[in-house]
C-alpha cells in the first residue's frame, strides 16, 4: 500500500461547526480545495491528491448522532 500522510501536521487544526445544519469542519492548515471522499457514516475526508495528504474531515450530523449515542449508553 502507498503511503498517505494523515495528521502529519499536527499544528494549524482549524474548525468550525455549522450548528443549523449539525456539521463539523476540520482544516489542517487553512481550509483548501481538495477531493472530498465519502468514507461513510456522515464522514467525509479531504484528500490532497498532488501530495497525497489528508488536509480535512467534514463530519455530518455530529451532534445528532453524539446525542444517540448517549441515550443508548
């Protein structure tokens, strides 16, 4: 398997949640054009093909689902 940087650059961690529409935002660095790639379950990795980094994760109904979980729990 070919190696793909994730997390390399642990400083610089942006974010930002979108509350209305329950999504978390996570930059590595500044936010940036990347392919997004559905990973499932409201996941969703921004991958930087040209230097095969991952430089994002979009996550969808995070506080939906954290809220699920914890009445099950």
């Amino acid at each position: 398997m070919e190696a793909i940087k994730i997390l390399d650059k642990k400083e610089n961690l942006n974010w930002d949640y979108d509350e209305e529409a329950d999504v978390l935002y996570i930059s590595i660095g500044e936010p940036q054009e990347a392919l997004g790639i559905d990973i499932g379950e409201g996941s969703i990795v921004k991958y930087k093909e040209d230097v095969r980094e991952v430089v994002g994760l979009t996550l969808i109904g995070i506080k939906e689902r954290l809220l699920n979980s914890l009445k099950t729990s």
